[in-house]
C-alpha cells in the first residue's frame, strides 16, 4: 500500500490480501502445507522459480499479511516475521555475521540481548565490545576493520536513553557496518529508524504490536538485498518461524497500534512528572519530561516518549520490592507493551542474568522500577504506586 496514506490508515489496511471468499477480515490459514497443482509446479514453488506458498515454517498467507503490514509501517521494501523479538536479533545477526567478526553493541540493551551477543555468538568466533548507546565518539572508537554490525535500542530498556539514529548510521556506514536498531518500544507509530538512516530494523512484535500480551513474534526490516535475504535463508533453513495464528493476533493488533500508542505516551508523561516530584522518588527515567539528558533528541527522533517510565526510589531493592509488592492494580510481570501496567525490578529479572558490573555499566540499580503503562486511569496506577511509596 502506497506511503500517502497515514500510519492510522497502515495499520488498519495495508498488507490485506483477501482469499476468494473475499473476507472482509483477514484469515486465519492454520495449514502446514499447501497443494500443488502438479509436479511441476512443485518444483518450481520448492527452487523460487515461480511464486506461490510452499510450507508455512517460511511461506504463509496470514504471515505474509503481517509482514507486508509492518513493512508499510515502517516504510520497509521488506519484513521477515520470525517467532519471537530475540529470534529476530539472531536471525538478523545470522545473515550479517560470520566467525572473526566483530560487532559493536549498545550496553543498554535487554539482558538476553547481552547474553546472545556476550556468551552465545562468542563461542563461535564474533567479539563484541558493548559501548554506551548515547556517546558516539566512543562507537567510532570501538569500530574495527572487522566490524560488521551496530546494534542499539532506542528508547533503551528500562532507562529510556535515546541514541542518535543519525549520527550513529554515519558513522556504521564509515565503518562498513549495518546500523540495525531495536525499534520495539516506539514502534513506527513514533519513530521510523530507517527514514534516519538505520540499514535495519527489528521488532519484538510481542509488545506493542500485538499490545495485549496474547502472543510472541518478532520481525526483522529493511531494504530489498543480500541482508534482508540472509535473514529469509536462515528462517527458511533454521526455522524460528512466526505462526500463523500469532500473526493473525499481531495483525489485529496494528489496526489500534497508533491510538494504543499516543494514548500509552500520554499517561506515561503524565505519571512521569508526578513521580518526578515524589519526596520517595530520587529520579525519573522518561525522554517526554524536561529533565532527561536527551529530551530534545527524543522530541526530535519521536512523535513522544512511549509507554516505559522508570524511577529510582530511596532505599535501594528493599525499597523498590516494597513499592511493587505493594501494588493491588498493576501487574508484576516482566513483559511491557501491553494495555495492562504492568511493572518489574530489572536488576532481579530482566537484567538479573547479566553480571553486576554490565549492569551498573548500564545503569541498573537496586532501587530501579520500571513501569510500563497502559490504558489505565492514570489516577488509579498513581494511587497504586502511592501505596509502596508511602
């Protein structure tokens, strides 16, 4: 669907594709396989030669509705879908990587990120030096000869540090390296990384695309080529594979995806500023408040800050377990994207694995809370809060 129409108009219509029952919604296709109408043209669907569905671990038409959605989203030529946002990053980094190279990584990026780049690539020949995601000097420092990817999230997770795509992607093209940015918390409903510069974009289509937390998924983006059919080759041959019926739950998703998140960023600003003036808060993560070092850039990369708001409270660990356990609304649970709050201790959980010091490195303290904001009356999740706080 042609880029005129708005993100609103995308996320409703683009992709459809409608079987000869011609559906108004789109349909489900729960099937392993498809029927050929003869050998010939078996062979044919099997080697590429002709166009068609072969067997739905890497061709299916509810899934290619999906990617061809997000795609129109993010203003993508292509999209592979694959079954979750960490199968993405390896399907991504698959395609580029190979043994004796070297990747540069933001050190503010999800623990599982760090442990697939630190402890699993490494055993098979790739080095990553992991740098901070906002001071780009220290990204042209780290590049090598043998460096063949940048990797950052932006917003990061749990702090909401914003990287310069820009800046960033010209200094991975000097390198010869491919910019792919973590677009999961923003989604294209606020920011485009490939309108800044990015060579690839990857999304955890758990969160906020599907929004409600029903399913997994993920997506790897970008432009027509080698990489983008690197990834379609190692999904094809490895098979971390979107499902049907996940994508299906993600497409139904999209259609609300801009409202969902305007509407999140405006309760999380909202939340933010009252937290910033809590006498039990020491300091609020948001980019959408005055007082983060990179709000300017953020106002400038993105429509608004997201639905992510983390604080420090007074006390360390026992003080934020306290301010969580006390909780009778919000959800505690580490998943974030959905239109339920859900709230969590990184240090313990979603960074717990990596080492204390990456994650003081990264800045994951023993006092930090990350919230993730929904739908809720703000009113209701403040005096939630209210409750551990006090």
């Amino acid at each position: 669907m042609a880029r005129q129409f708005e993100i609103s108009t995308l996320g409703v219509r683009a992709g459809t594709a409608r079987s000869q029952f011609n559906e108004h919604s789109e349909a489900l296709f729960l099937t392993s396989s498809f029927v050929f109408d003869n050998a010939a043209q078996a062979a044919g669907r099997f080697t590429g030669g002709e166009d068609g569905f072969v067997y739905s671990r890497f061709s299916n038409p509810t899934v290619t509705m999906f990617q061809d959605r997000l795609a129109a989203l993010e203003g993508a030529e292509a999209c592979v879908a694959t079954a979750s946002g960490m199968s993405a990053i390896l399907a991504a980094s698959m395609a580029i990587l190979k043994a004796g190279d070297h990747v540069v990584c933001s050190n503010a990026v999800f623990g599982a990120t760090v442990q697939l780049y630190a402890t699993i690539l490494s055993r098979f020949g790739v080095e990553t030096t992991f740098v901070p995601p906002t001071r780009i000097e220290e990204w042209q420092r780290a590049a090598r000869p043998n460096t063949k990817l940048f990797f950052l999230e932006t917003p990061s997770n749990p702090l909401g540090e914003i990287s310069d795509i820009a800046a960033l992607a010209a200094v991975a093209k000097k390198a010869g390296a491919v910019l792919a940015v973590d677009n999961a918390l923003c989604t294209p409903a606020l920011q485009r990384p490939l309108e800044l510069g990015a060579d690839l974009v990857i999304h955890s289509a758990t969160k906020h695309l599907d929004g409600q937390g029903r399913v997994l998924g993920g997506a790897v983006l970008g432009p027509k080529g080698p990489v983008m059919d690197g990834v379609f080759g190692f999904l094809r041959t490895a098979g971390p594979s979107l499902s049907p019926f996940n994508a299906w739950v993600a497409l139904k998703g999209m259609e609300t995806l801009e409202l969902r998140m305007l509407a999140q960023s405006e309760r999380a600003l909202e939340l933010a500023r009252w937290l910033e003036k809590h006498p039990k808060v020491s300091r609020v993560y948001y980019p959408g408040i005055a007082s983060h070092p990179q709000h300017a850039l953020a106002m400038r990369q993105q429509r608004a800050g997201g639905a992510i708001v983390s604080f420090e409270v007074k006390g360390g660990k026992e003080t934020a377990w306290k301010v969580i356990d006390s909780t009778r609304l919000i959800s505690i649970t580490g998943n974030l994207g959905d239109v339920k709050t859900t709230i969590t201790h990184p240090a313990t959980t979603t960074h717990g694995r990596i080492s204390p010091e990456a994650r003081a490195a990264a800045g994951i303290t023993d006092g930090l809370v990350r919230v993730a904001v929904g739908l809720e009356a703000v009113d209701d999740v403040k005096a939630d809060l209210e409750r551990g706080l006090s």
